[in-house]
C-alpha cells in the first residue's frame, strides 16, 4: 500500500468512465524515436549462497520488440565488492547464457550485515559501479496457505490454481522492505509414449513452475503488525496431485524497494492523466566517470529466507476438472515435453 | 513593522487630499432587475476623456472641474445609459442599469466604455459576461466559467477533463482564485469534468492574467476574481435550471425590510444515471457532487454595507467493494464596506478557506482512512482614496494563517495492520501591505505604481531533518533533526513585490502599454501527474522549499476601429521563474514523513505573444485570438544524477505553442441567438517510449526524456442556438432554453496516448457529438 496506490484505481476508473463517455480506445501509430542503447543490469546477491549472478544487456528500439534479448554484452568484467572487508570476486561469463556472469568461487559467501557493491568494466572501457548497500537480515515467514480458485484472467492458461498467500510477522521498530518470490512444482500429464502392446507410459510427471511478477511491500503503515493474506503466487492446476511450493521472502534496502516500486508504477499505466509522468526506471548503477550516465535496471543487495508448502491436492473432482483440463494434454513423453520433467516427485521438500 | 508600514500609508492618503476649483461627483450603480449593486461599471466624461469604474459595492468617485458634463455608464450585460450633468457642488448620482437582452437591443459584451481596451491602464485582463456564458455551447450543457475562460488567449489546461486551468504557461496552483475575497484550493468536480462554481451565483468574473494589482498576492500566474450576487432588497426572486447532470436553483429576496437580504443557491449532480446506464462497467459505484452558495448582505445605507457569504462544494465517489474517495472545499467570507467620504471608501474582510480530502479502503486486514487538509484564515483592509481625478490610491494590509495536515493514515477496525500515521501539520502566517497609485499624468499618459510587501513565516512546531552532505538526500542519508516549539518561527522569507504599468497613448484610438511584475508564492501544489487530482496536496515553504517567484514584462499595442466596434490587440510577455517545486524521477509523495528528499528545485520561463481581434457590437459579435507561447522548465541539483533529462530545459506539460479560439454569436431575433466556437492548440507534451528492455524477463518500456513527444493537435467545433421568452427589458419571469452540440464534427481528440505490450492506443474524451438541452428559469 502506497500512496500512489489510491491513483492507481482512481486511475483505473477513470479510464473506465472516460471510455465510457467515448468508447473509443483505437490503436494509433505515432512517432517513435531511437535513442542509444543504454546499458541495463540485472543483479543480485543475497545470503543463500553461491552462485552470485549478474545479467549485462543493452537496451533496444522500441519498434523491435525483442531486439534486446540479442544484445547481450559478452565482453565485460565484471566484479563484486564486499566493500566492508574489501574483498573482491570476479564473475565470469556463462558461456550457454550470452550476457549471463557468475561468481564461480564458491568460497566466498555473502553475509547479512555486510555491504556489497557490483563493478562492471564494459568492452568500450565505460565503469559502471554500483552505490555501496548492506545486506538487510532476513525475516523468516511465519506460514504460507493455498486456496484452490477457479477463476483466472488468464484465457491462454488453465482457470484453476492455487493461490498461495503468506503470513509473516513485521519486525517491529526498523523499516522492512519485502519482495517475494514463488514457485512450485506440479503435475501434469502427456498423452504419453505408446508401447508395443499399445499401452501408453510416461504419461504423468512433474515439472516446476514459476511467474516472474513483482511483489513488494513496505512496512511504512504497518510497522511491527503481522503481514496477513499476504497474496505471492498462483500455482496453476492441470490434474489432481500434490503441488511443491517454495517461497522465497527477500529483505530488501530502502533503494531496492522503490527500485522496484517505481518498475510496477511503470507498468500500470493505463491511459489516463492521472497515470503516473512515464519516466526511466534507474536503479543504483550508474556510470562511474559520469554519473549522469545511470544504467537501468538493478544490482539487488537482500537478505532472503524460505519456506516450504505441501499442497495435498486431493480434494479435487477429479473428472470435472479434467473436462476442462483436457486441452493442456499434449503428445509426447511427459518427461520431455515439459520444462525439466521429472517421474519422481520432490523428496524431503518439507525440511 | 506591519503596523508602522500600514500608519505610514494611512498619513500619506490623508496628506494627499486637496481640492480646487472642482467637485465630486460619486454614486452607486446597481442592476435595475436584482437592485444590486454592480461592479466594473464603467463611468465616462465624455467631454474630459476621463473615467474611472464602479468598486464592489458598485460605487465610483469622480473629482472633477466645475462643469457640465455628459457621463457615461456601461456594464457587462447592460445596456448604457447616459446622463447630463451640470456639476456646480459635489454631487451624487445614483444609476440603475438594465439588464440587455440581445434581441431588443445590440449586446454589450464587453462591459467596459467602448474604448477602454485603448484608454485603460489594464492589460492582460479578461472580465466575463455571465449572462452571455449561458448561451455559449458547453459539454452536458453544464455552463462553466473555468471552461469558459479557455476561449481567452493565454488561458489553456492540460486536456478535455482535466482540472485547473493554465494562465501564460503558469501552472495550476499559481492561480488566485477568490470567491468573494476567499481562495479556492480546487476548482474542480468529478475529477476535473467540472468546474465547482455555479455559475447562477456568480456576478462577476475577473481574470488578471498580466499585471496583478497589488491588493492580489501569494500566486505567480494569475487573479481570477469572482463575487457571487447579493440578494435583492426589493422582491423575492427565484431563478434555476434543469439540465442533464445536474439542476441548479438560486433564491434571493428581502429578509427584514429591505436592509437585509439574502441570496442562497445550490446546484446537485446526479451521475449515478448515467452510471447506471452501464451496469456491466459500473456495477454498484456511486458518484456525486454538489455546491452551496449563501449570502446575507445587511446594507443600512449607502455607505455601509456588511456582507456575510459562505460556500461549500463535496464530491463522492465511491467504487464497488473498493475504495470511497471524497473531496470538499469550503468558505466564509465576512466583508465590510464602507463610504468613509466622498473620496474615501475603504473595505475589510474577514475569511477563511478550506478544503480536504478522504480516502476510505475496506482492504480486508489494511481497512484505513486517510485525510488531507488545508486550511486559511485572513484578515485584511484595504482604503481606496482618490482625491482628484488624476490620482487613485489604494493602500491596505493583510495577514493570512495557514495550517496545513499534509496527510493522517488511521486504521478502521481493530482488525487493521495499518499503524496510525500523522505527517506532521504544517503552519505558517503571511503578512502583506501594500500601495498602488494610479496617476494621469496627461490624456495619453497614465502611470500604475504598486508595491507590495510581504512576509511569509514558517512556524513551529517543526521537526527539521538534517541530511548528508555532499550526497543526494534520502531518509538513510538523515543524520539528525531540530525540533522547535509552538509559535517559533523557522524560516522567514519575503520582499518587495513591484506592480508597474504605463499606458502610452498613441492617438485618440491606439494605445502603447508596458508592464512589470512581482510576485511571490509560499504555497504549493504538490503533484506528479500529468492533470492535478483530487489526492494532490498542498505544501508550505519550509527551510527546504523556498517560495516560488515569477517577474513578468508585457508590452501590448491595443488599436480599435470604425467606431470601437472592433478592437485589436497584440500583447506580449516574457516570465522568469525561479523555486519551482519538480519531483524527483518516481517520487512518492503522498504520507512521505521526508518529502523534502523527493522533491528537486527547478527554474522555469514563459513566454508569448497574444493577437486578438473583438467585435463588440451589432447582430454578430464575436472574437478571434492567436497566441504563440512556450513553457519551459529545467530542473536544478549539486547531483547531476538526479536531474530531469539530465539537466536540459524540458517543455511542461502544459506547453502548447500555438492556440487559437473563435467564437461567434448572431442574434437571429425573437428571442433566439445562434453562437459557435472552434478551438485549435497543439497537442499537449507527453512522453513516448525510446527503448525497451528485460528485467526479471519482464519486457520495459523505457521513456528516458520526459516531455519529448506530443500528443495530436486538438480541435473542436460546438454550436448551439438559445432562446430567451423575454420581450421586454424589464420582464422578470423569463426562460432561456438552450440547445447545444459540443464536438459538432466529432473528431476524436486525444486526451492520451499509451502503450502497452509495445502498441500505441489513443484514449478519446468525448469524441463523438455530445448534444445537450438545458432550461433556465427566472421566476
């Protein structure tokens, strides 16, 4: 909750009631203009250990959608600094990744309390650097609950899921900054591999999934109170089976925090002039020469803890689900048409 | 130092009085039909080229050589009336003016003596005819002043429902706007579709968008002055309309005998049908607004008059299982009016003004309310003095307290996470004199000489944060806090504010003007969205945020023609601006304990040049206007990495370079007057995407220079024919019904333009013809 929130929906219904006075939303070509690609970093460390990552790209034009995911910069150096105790760690390209590094000493771990900062040292001899954060210390999650819902905006993907939401308990008395993150593993079905006697195997196995949205929250308003309902995740449903879920719940610093404030408040533009002035979304890596020179993105310094879930996914109707379900049964050996399929359920997922 | 500023000024206007060979020659002008007293009248000696107009109370005073003479009166809405006079001793001449109606006689739009545009030491002024904004065609048939005031050169806004309006590239909350004397905080209904005047109260309408006189102060841009009627002493009147979104009634009359009266109007929304007409989209919200004027005016003579009014306007909003937002502002003004001698009147006001906001959630567990609130009390006094026809002397003082709760977050429930949270309120007092005298040097030579002071005051309690140096601040850079007590002053600013015009005449028709112009405001709107909100709040200067200032220079060559039936003019300004509050790249600001670390100073220019040509008379009246202006603003940082487009100059959001407005009316007899307007502007600045990218494998739109891009040109014809049942001058049960056709070739303007999954789409506010029936009644 914040107070850009209260726009966000004023926002959103008045575009309601100026589409109504109009009805008339129409796709419009205007002018677009190109201007130099602009570095953007993707990084973050935190204190569950190695491998630290940090993700170098540039920029695109707006007319090529796309064309940034082919300009990833191979040729940097890249370093991060734990600047309380001056030791540094290089981070070296992943060759099946282009623009991907990562930190491959895996003595050198990351420690809440410490301060952290990333160099990167890019081919056209420009230092980008990062503002020097402390790692914030994790706040553990008190527990995380599943709704089974059937409904879902999502018209490409299955309507069911279970909503994953979070309870945890704000420390009173400093500012908490939280970003969470979910994923979990389910059950899915192929048609399967047909064998000599006609019988159909590999038809069942599971696979992880995730989604990549930003969820944040600041404790501004709710200082030491409990965190309730917190909503994270939908794990979708395909067929009845148990789901993995796994959360990660980052502590964030101040910057961090309204880095990725300022990213959503981008992206809920809707079309009104009460939406928020558009405006690039810098994070703390800019140009060490020229600090004008600010790159987008983020190298994100976080303190995280997990938690675990079992969904038991057995109080399901089976054969109503599976009528609407039917179209997400695809041919093939379930192992391989899914992401990472696997015929062996997690084990020991609960700690 | 007030008092001694404020005894110096009283000694002055006494020591100035001497008479020879003259008299005076004063009286008071009121409307023949409601018996009030009105303003801006212009009263002429036609032999001596000599004027002067009415003040509040519809009073004027003339010094003049012993004499006879033929005096002049005209007034917006009324027909001129004319008198001769042989002045051998002071003399009262007291007038009552007819209100036109267009069919009978030719309409007086402009409500000054024909020449006045070139004989007057005014510039960048614009009065309103209220009675003719009736006629002019409007959305929903909903007249409204702020609206009206678009078709004026130099007056634009941010786009179609937007609220506010923008004088000379100034912005929103650098508008004086004064309701009887008391500043209104918004100006807007429905989120900015509406203006929140009724306009069947208001009397009269003043815009200075130039020279601001010196009695005016606290805001950059502009005065628009208003006053709302003062009710009849002689009979009951009841007048209103009926129109699609909201119906309005005004009442005025006699209360005890004719020395008190009383004036009293309400106008009431009903949007919910039309939301209701939408089910799907609007299922269970509710909007709604309304406002309320009241005046009772005790006049035991002519020289005295005691005037107590009060305004309040509210709007709902409210949306299904979501969030009730709720705005509402509020005034009273208590003024006294006195006739002290015959060159001496003198006015003194108490006042106060508000205005607040609410934010209701019942987000299960995050239940909260949150308010914001401004507040204003004023006292002041201002002296008119015009001891002999060459000279008018205004002097007066005032003093202002402001107290300002940016914003209190309550939990509702005591099932609510939300911890109680209170910015701290903010207070702050402002002391004001001033002198401004208007000397006729020669027939074609008149000097205005103002000057104002002011002192602005921080006040305590005050908690001041103490920030890094050498680093950008923010609350991790905070190193320690002052705190000071009840009353103790904590920042002072303030200074001179010069008012200087000169008119240069040029012959009997054509006149040279020049001006120069101060001026200083403590207050500002704290805003980062492209047209204001209603969640906006207002912000004191502090030791942070010093007071904004704006020196204005216009040059103006004015010019009328075949009998002053058509005037020309070409005005020109140039505007410096320094402290203009801009807002960080993402800031937030609403309920930020350490808003200071959000906020950026920035330097802005204006400048422009206004062409207008008015033909006031005959059957067909109308005008044509062309301004070129620009609005530019940079911001100013010891970071360079916190600069807006890394420290360039940047249009504002309301830089439109060319506008032009044409309005027209023709009076096609039997009551009906026919009346068109067109309006062309550049499309507003808006920023497009440059680039996109990937984080979190989250496609971005990148927009890296704020303002570079522009909308579409907007442009827009209305039309709409009126027919009044009066036939006579002096009928006072009438009606006027007026059909109007706004956006006559529906074209599609854009209000925005966004993108979204890297597609442009176009938003359109009324983009098809919006017809409209509105009844107006006088009873």
């Amino acid at each position: 909750m914040s107070g850009k929130r209260y726009l966000v929906i004023i926002n959103q219904l008045l575009f309601l009631f100026t589409a109504y006075l109009t009805g008339c939303v129409e796709e419009v070509r205007v002018p677009i203009r190109t201007i130099e690609p602009q570095l953007v970093v993707e990084g973050h460390i935190s204190n569950d250990g190695p491998p630290y990552t940090v993700r170098l790209t540039r920029s695109g034009s707006f007319n090529e959608p796309g064309s940034s995911e082919s300009s990833a910069i191979t040729e940097a150096q890249v370093y991060i600094l734990e600047t309380s105790t001056n030791q540094r760690l290089h981070l070296l390209p992943v060759d099946e990744q282009p623009g991907l590094y990562q930190s491959g000493d895996s003595t050198f771990v990351a420690r809440v309390g410490q301060s952290y900062q990333v160099r990167i040292e890019l081919p056209e001899e420009k230092v980008f650097v990062s503002e020097p954060e402390t790692m914030p210390e994790a706040v553990p999650v008190e527990s995380l609950t599943a709704r089974f819902t059937g409904n879902t905006g999502n018209v490409l993907d299955t309507p069911f899921g279970y909503d994953i939401f979070l309870n945890t308990q704000d420390q009173p008395g400093q500012r908490n900054y939280y970003r969470w993150t979910a994923n979990s593993i389910i059950r899915r079905e192929a048609i399967g591999v047909r064998d000599f006697g006609g019988v159909f195997h590999k038809k069942f196995c599971w696979t992880p999934v995730d989604d990549n949205e930003i969820i944040i929250y600041a404790d501004s308003y709710s200082d030491g109170q409990p965190i309730r309902e917190q909503y994270l995740y939908r794990s979708p449903v395909y067929i009845v089976g148990k789901h993995f879920v796994e959360v990660q719940q980052y502590s964030l610093t101040r910057e961090a925090y309204q880095y990725w404030r300022r990213f959503n408040e981008q992206r809920q533009r809707v079309g009104t002039i009460f939406d928020p002035i558009p405006s690039p979304v810098y994070g703390n890596v800019y140009n060490q020469a020229d600090p004008t020179e600010r790159a987008l993105g983020l190298f994100e310094v976080a303190g995280v803890s997990q938690k675990r879930l079992v969904v038991p996914g057995d109080t399901l109707n089976d054969a109503l689900l599976k009528v609407q379900t039917l179209r997400y049964v695809i041919p093939g050996d379930c192992r391989y048409v899914f992401y990472k399929g696997s015929e062996v359920p997690p084990q020991n997922w609960l700690p | 130092m007030k008092a001694k500023l404020l005894l110096a000024l009283i000694l002055l206007l006494f020591s100035l009085g001497s008479t020879w060979a003259r008299a005076v020659l004063s009286g008071t002008v009121r409307d023949a039909a409601t018996k009030q007293p009105l303003s801006g009248v212009t009263v002429s000696i036609q032999e001596l080229q000599q004027g002067t107009t009415t003040d509040e109370n519809g009073q004027y005073t003339l010094t003049l050589p012993l004499g006879s003479y033929t005096v002049r009166f005209t007034g917006v809405g009324h027909y001129k009336v004319t008198r001769a006079i042989r002045l051998m001793d002071d003399t009262t001449l007291d007038l009552e003016l007819l209100p036109s109606i267009t069919e009978l006689d030719e309409l007086e739009v402009k409500g000054r003596r024909d020449d006045a545009n070139v004989r007057s030491n005014d510039m960048g002024v614009v009065r309103l005819n209220v009675a003719t904004l009736k006629k002019i065609p409007v959305v929903f048939g909903e007249t409204d002043i702020v609206r009206s005031l678009m078709l004026q050169p130099g007056v634009s806004n941010v786009g179609e429902g937007a609220g506010g309006f923008n004088v000379r590239g100034g912005r929103v909350d650098q508008n004086l706007v004064l309701l009887d004397g008391a500043p209104l905080f918004n100006t807007s209904h429905l989120l900015g579709f509406f203006s929140n005047l009724n306009p069947d109260v208001v009397q009269d309408v003043t815009l200075y968008k130039g020279t601001i006189p010196a009695r005016y102060g606290g805001r950059l841009s502009s005065a628009l002055v208003m006053n709302t009627r003062t009710g009849s002493p002689d009979r009951w009147n009841v007048s209103g309309g009926v129109g699609t979104i909201s119906s309005r009634l005004v009442v005025d009359g006699p209360v005890l005998g004719n020395k008190l009266t009383l004036m009293a109007g309400a106008r009431l929304a009903y949007p919910n049908l039309i939301i209701k007409l939408f089910p799907d989209l609007f299922e269970g919200s509710k909007a709604s607004f309304s406002d309320l004027n009241g005046k009772l005016t005790y006049q035991p003579n002519d020289r005295h008059r005691v005037a107590l009014s009060a305004y309040h306007s509210a709007d709902r909003f409210k949306f299904p299982a979501d969030t009730t937002y709720g705005w509402k502002s509020g005034t009273a003004t208590l003024r006294w009016n006195a006739v002290l001698s015959r060159t001496l009147s003198s006015e003194v006001s108490l006042l106060q003004s508000s205005y607040e906001f609410n934010v209701d959630s019942p987000k299960p567990f995050y239940e909260f309310s949150l308010r914001s609130q401004i507040r204003q009390r004023e006292a002041n006094a201002g002296f008119t003095f015009t001891p002999r026809e060459a000279h008018k002397l205004e002097a007066g003082a005032g003093y202002i307290h402001y107290r300002l709760q940016p914003g209190s977050l309550r939990p509702d429930g005591a099932e609510s996470s939300i911890r109680p949270l209170s910015i701290e309120t903010e207070l702050g007092q402002e002391l004001s004199a001033y002198i401004q005298e208007e000397w006729t040097l020669s027939p074609s030579l008149t000097l205005t000489t103002g000057l104002r002071y002011v002192r602005f005051h921080t006040l305590g309690p005050y908690t001041r944060y103490l920030y890094e140096a050498r680093v950008p601040s923010s609350p991790e850079t905070l190193t320690d806090s002052i705190s000071y007590g009840r009353g103790e002053r904590v920042q002072s600013y303030g200074g001179w504010e010069p008012r200087l015009a000169l008119r240069i005449g040029l012959g009997t028709n054509q006149s040279l003007k020049l001006s120069y112009n101060r001026s200083r405001q403590f207050l500002h709107l704290i805003s980062n969205t492209t047209a204001i909100s209603p969640v906006d709040f207002w912000k004191l200067s502090d030791p942070f945020v010093p007071p904004q200032v704006a020196d204005q220079y216009s040059v103006g060559l004015f010019r009328n023609w075949k009998d002053n039936s058509i005037e020309t003019s070409i005005e020109g300004y140039y505007k410096d601006i320094t402290n203009l509050v801009e807002y960080r790249n993402g800031a937030e600001l609403l309920l930020n304990p350490y808003l200071e670390t959000a906020l950026l100073s920035a330097l802005g220019k204006a400048y422009g040049v206004e062409f207008a040509v008015n033909k006031t008379k005959g059957r067909l009246t109308g005008s044509l206007n062309y301004t070129y202006s620009r609005s530019l603003i940079t911001t100013r940082t010891e970071f360079p990495g916190e600069a807006i487009n890394r420290g360039a100059w940047y249009p504002t959001l309301f830089d439109r370079p060319h506008i032009t407005n044409l309005t027209g009316s023709y009076t096609l007899g039997k009551g009906w007057t026919g009346s068109a307007n067109f309006t062309y502007t550049t499309g507003r600045p808006n920023t497009y995407p440059d680039g996109q990218y990937l984080v979190n494998g989250i496609p971005m739109i990148n927009y890296s220079l704020r303002n570079a891009d522009r909308l579409p040109d907007y442009h827009r014809l209305d039309m709409s024919i009126s027919h009044d049942s009066r036939r006579t001058r002096d009928q006072t049960r009438y009606s006027v019904w007026v059909i109007s056709l706004y956006n006559f070739y529906a074209r599609k303007n854009p209000y925005s333009i966004y993108f979204q999954q890297f597609r442009s789409y176009q938003l359109s506010v009324f983009g098809s013809i919006i017809p409209s029936v509105t009844w107006n009644f006088h009873y």
